[in-house]
C-alpha cells in the first residue's frame, strides 16, 4: 500500500459535533500499512439537543459551550501537532436541523478558525457503517449497522463497503428523553417510536434486502451491553460475573435486552434504584431509559434476535475516509489480524487502559525498529543471532495492548489472566497456534521474574522462536516501565552509538512531567523496577541503554531555558 505519509505526519484526528456530546478521536497511522491505533478518546458534555424541543435554533448558551468544547480540543491537537489537512470537525442531528445553523458555523469558525461539515443522515450512517467495518470481520456480509444518537437514530444495510440503503429518523435519546421520560409517558413514548418507524418505510426496506448481522454502533448501545454483560440489576459483582468465563465478543440478544429495560423502567425517581443507575451509566444515566426502550422497538419491529456491538463507530469511518484519501487502494477488508487484537483489548481494557496501552506500543515499537536497524547492520545480528521481521512486530504490538487484559479479574496475578484469556479464547483471527502462544506468552511474562530460554512455559516453540520471545519480552518490559516513569511523554526516539543504546523522550502532553522524586507513595518502585529492567536489557542485547530524563531543574516556572537533561541507565544510581 502506498502513501505520503511521513512518520512526522502519521497522526489523524476526527471530532464528532453530536446532539448530546461532542468526541474527539485520536489516531496515530502505521504509514506502511494504514492500520490506525487509537491513541486518546476526549469527550465534551455539550447537549445541544434540549434547544431542538422548543426553539429551532442552537442558543447563543449551547454556541459558547460548542465552543469552549472544541477549544480545549483545539489545544490537545495542537500539543499533539496534527496537521489541520489530517483532522475533520463533522457535526451531526442537532446542527444538521437548527435553522441557525449557518450562524453556529459561522460562530466557530470566527472563534477558532474551524471548519465544520454538516453531515446528512445519509452520509452520518454511511460513515458509521464504514467505521464499523474497522472494527468487526464483517465486509463480506450483509450488516445492518445502527446507530442511537442524541437526537436521530441511523440506519445503514452495507456489503463490501457499498452501503445498500440507508435512512435517518427523528429518534434520539436526548429528545425522547425531554419528550415522554421525564414526563413519565412510556407507552406513549413506544407509540411514537412504532408510528415512526412504520412511516418511515423501513420495515419494508430490511425485509426486501434482508441482513446477516446486526450491529450496533452508538455510546446508548456499549453501554446497554455493558448493563447486559454485567447483569446490571441482578446484584452481582464482576468478580461473580467472570466466573463464568467471557464472552468472545460484543453482543446481547433480544430477550437480555428486555430483561433490562424492565430493570430500568421499574426504578423509581428517588429510589435506591435510581441512585445505583446513575452510579453504573454515569453522565448517561438521564437518557438510558429512553435509548434502552427505543432499542427495544427497533428490535421488534425489524426482527431482530441478536444484536453485536461496536466500539468504532462514526469517528473510526471519518478517519479512514481521510486514510482513504492518503492511501492508494485502502482496502477497507485489510488488517483482519490487527482489528481482532485491538476488538479484545478494546473488549476487557478501560479507556485508560486502552490509552495507557496504546502509548507503551508505541514505546515498544520505536525499541523495536532502533534494534531492528543496529541488527541490520551486521554485527547486531551476530550478538541477536536472529533476524527480526514485521511479525516479531506485530506480536509484540500485539502484547502491549493485551498485556493487561486479566486486570479485570483482580490485580493479583493477572498476567497469568491475561495469558489465559488470549489462549483460551479463540479471539485472535489469522494468527496460527505458534503466533498465538508467541503474544500470550509475552503478556505473561511482561512483569514479574524475567524468564530463562528453558523456562518450562516456552516448551514447543522452536529455538529461533525462543530466542525471539526473549528479545520481544525484554522490549516489552522496558516499554511499560518507561512508561510508568515518564507516563506524560510521546514521541520517543531510540538509537545507536558507541556508548550503547539511547531512549529519548519528545515533549511532555498534556501535564507536566512526574518527577520521580515526588512520584506517589504507590510508584516508589519504579526506579528499581526500571533499574532491573535495563540489566535484562543489557544481559539480552549485551549493550547498554540509556534512559535520557528530565532533570528537577528542567522544571521552569518562568519559562527560561531548560537545564540539560540527565541520563539514566543500569550502571548509575538512579
């Protein structure tokens, strides 16, 4: 696959201007082989909808917070440096139907220099359907995506990426919310869904073109599957939940979705019920009710027996239409095996996680290539006495983001969680049962006792594969407690001298660096797990590297020059 990306320029961004909220995506781009890894989600409350009830118009209150909002995302994609040509603002239901809309626009663009597309319904459940294709195997099947917003629901039949139909009704959580929740008009509220739905022609729409999945896209539809998943209502606590295993993927069938909306719709206003809701669902506790019951009627009248869910939705599709753009010939069916392992990091990794993750692969990766470039050399080789390839990198990309997934059944032990859970799964497509034990066994060995090339968990692999795991496991060590010592830094850079190896950190995002000398009572370690970690460094590759680390006077309150930074590796007290 061909591109221009440089590797400066391989970060995209999308923001979603929605009804209810407004999110920001961040991407950073393999310029090989454009396969996107999401590298920070933000999320605005702006809720322009409640304006759409009784006026037409966006008021001049919900413009400032638009505002505000894509301000501070603003100042995130500019401490990111991503290129205006290689970010897209779209706005969706609520702009799309404001009769101020040319004001609104007019009102950002003013303020921030900002321009944003206004997309039909149409063109919002293409993009959704696209971004979906991202994240699910699903190209070569009939899929009805759809996709619950704030103020309209999307409806989108896709194969191979050629939308079939799709259509955008008038149904969002934030406007039937304010319309018949509040108001305690349930039935009334299922009446006008059915009415809707009917008039609109869509029943016979799916039933002449038929589907083979169902999937939903939306936050209302993730977080209905994380109550079902859960067994939100039933007084169960997660570590009851696990113990009968997990799921493979996303999904909740029609009769758990019932059983849910019954839960919901009994609790009480003023309730302990209520007060436990608001805990589970958070900001979106106020408009579940709504988005669960209007669910529940699309199920119904469009026969829908079993519903899979998507983490990527509309932002995931704007990006890789701008990828498309860059790319010749994206295929939208390619990287199968890279979409499995981020659909179960994504699965059973929070937000933070999921972050935290995504920077320690790239970490990860920047090591790899450095190593990668000194082996080429000739005498590297020599002292690796294997050759590293793009699938010794991708299992350990692999390994970063899962490496954490046992977390959600306890601290204690859960790289040992993790390495089950890969193993056992059947989660990773395209990747056969060496690949598979490869990425499993770097997540478990990831933390704790550095293994031995006869350690007894490496039985079956070959003697080249071996002496790989041990070079990817040693990488993979690093990355994460690099990280954890310099959590607020991006942008390393690894190389090669006759002093050794070198890691430098880019400019800290965000927040100021943690020093580790006021590091939190929690992270006194690091130093020390940072200090063993370089020695196994230094005993695999038989060179040293050094940590390059801000000193306590690069700390300027008055903005002069830096004080030069001070190295750190495993021969000096750190």
């Amino acid at each position: 696959m061909a591109g221009n990306l440089s590797l400066a320029g391989n970060l995209f961004a999308a923001v979603d201007v929605g009804t209810n909220s407004f999110k920001l995506l961040m991407v950073r781009v393999d310029p090989t082989t454009g396969r996107f890894l999401a590298l920070d989600r933000l999320k605005e409350s702006v809720v322009l909808g409640r304006d759409m009830l009784s006026s037409t118009a966006i008021s001049c209150a919900s413009q400032q917070r638009a505002v505000d909002a894509l301000h501070r995302f603003q100042q995130v994609l500019r401490s990111h440096r991503v290129a205006p040509s290689q970010t897209r603002l779209v706005a969706t239901s609520a702009v799309r139907e404001a009769a101020n809309q040319s004001q609104f626009l007019r009102s950002i663009h003013q303020s921030l220099g900002l321009e944003v597309d206004v997309l039909s319904g149409e063109e919002e459940a293409r993009l959704t359907y696209i971004g979906v294709l991202q994240f699910h195997p699903v190209f070569n099947k009939t899929v009805l995506t759809i996709d619950i917003g704030g103020g309209s629901t999307e409806f989108v039949i896709g194969r191979k990426g050629q939308v079939i139909f799709g259509t955008s009704l008038k149904l969002g959580h934030v406007t039937l919310t304010e319309e018949f929740v509040k108001r305690h008009e349930i039935e009334r509220m299922r009446e006008h869904i059915r009415s809707a739905i009917r008039k609109s022609g869509l029943i016979g729409k799916v039933g002449e073109i038929g589907f083979d999945v169902a999937i939903g896209s939306s936050g209302t539809i993730r977080a209905i599957e994380k109550a079902v998943f859960h067994r939100y209502g039933r007084g169960l606590m997660d570590n009851e939940r696990f113990s009968d295993g997990f799921r493979p993927d996303w999904r909740f069938s029609r009769g758990e979705l019932s059983d849910l909306v019954g839960e919901l719709c009994c609790e009480e206003e003023g309730t302990e019920e209520k007060v436990r809701r608001d805990e589970f669902f958070k900001r979106r506790s106020e408009f579940i009710v709504a988005g669960a019951v209007l669910l529940e009627e699309i199920f119904g009248t469009l026969g829908i027996e079993e519903m899979v869910v998507s983490a990527y939705s509309l932002g995931e599709g704007v990006v890789t239409e701008k990828l498309a753009a860059v790319f010749e010939d994206y295929d939208l069916s390619a990287n199968a095996k890279w979409r499995s392992v981020v659909r179960l990091a994504t699965r059973f990794n929070n937000k933070k996680m999921m972050k935290s993750a995504a920077l320690c692969t790239e970490i990860g990766k920047e090591i790899f290539e450095g190593v990668r470039r000194w082996s080429e050399l000739g005498a590297g080789q020599n002292k690796l006495g294997v050759s590293l390839n793009d699938k010794d990198l991708e299992y350990l990309e692999a390994a970063c983001l899962l490496q954490s997934i046992g977390l959600l059944t306890g601290k204690k032990g859960y790289h040992k969680e993790s390495y089950r859970m890969i193993m056992n799964g059947d989660h990773l497509h395209g990747y056969n049962s060496e690949e598979v034990k490869m990425i499993a066994l770097l997540a478990k060995h990831h933390r704790k006792k550095f293994p031995k090339l006869d350690h007894h968990s490496l039985e079956g692999l070959t003697k080249e594969m071996k002496q790989k795991f041990r070079i990817l496991c040693v990488i993979i060590r690093v990355s994460i407690v690099v990280h954890q010592y310099l959590p607020n830094f991006q942008d390393f850079k690894f190389s090669h001298s006759r002093e050794g190896f070198k890691l430098v950190p880019g400019e800290p995002r965000d927040q100021q660096p943690m020093l580790l000398d006021h590091a939190p009572p929690s992270d006194i370690n690091i130093k020390e797990e940072l200090t063993k970690e370089l020695g196994h460094f230094d005993m695999v590759f038989q060179q040293k590297l050094m940590v390059i680390v801000p000193s306590r006077a690069s700390e300027s309150l008055e903005g002069e020059a830096p004080s030069p930074c001070r190295r750190v590796n495993n021969a000096v007290d750190l």
